[in-house]
C-alpha cells in the first residue's frame, strides 16, 4: 500500500466490503482491504482503499451499486 491511498467505503461486515470490492474490481479499479475490526470484542469497521486518481470514480461507482 502506497502512503497515499484513500479510504473510500468502510462497514462493520466483510462480507460487504467484498462486494463493493468486486464491483470497483468489475470497473478496472484496483483497492484493497484493511480490516480493523476486533475479533474479540466485535468492534470496528473493515476499510476499502483505492489510489488517489480513483477516488471520484469509485465512490460513483459505489453510490451506484448501493442504489
């Protein structure tokens, strides 16, 4: 991960995250997933990153696909 990339979708469920990660996927952009969430006391949330000139596309391409 470059120092500079944004997180553009957070949620408390992967299995979410990994759908919006498909869809940018889908549409040629490329991102990946930290997961900061705790296992143990089941607080925090998983983020989605992409680069920086990816930014206004993905979250279109997000407001989209949640429609």
């Amino acid at each position: 991960m470059q120092p500079n990339w944004v997180n553009v979708y957070s949620a408390d469920q992967m299995y979410k995250v990994l759908l919006i990660k498909e869809v940018l996927s889908e549409n040629d952009i490329e991102s990946f997933i930290i997961n900061k969430r705790d296992s143990i006391y089941s607080f925090g949330d998983i983020e989605l990153y992409v680069k920086p000139e990816d930014v206004i596309k993905s979250l279109f391409v997000i407001k989209k696909s949640e429609v």
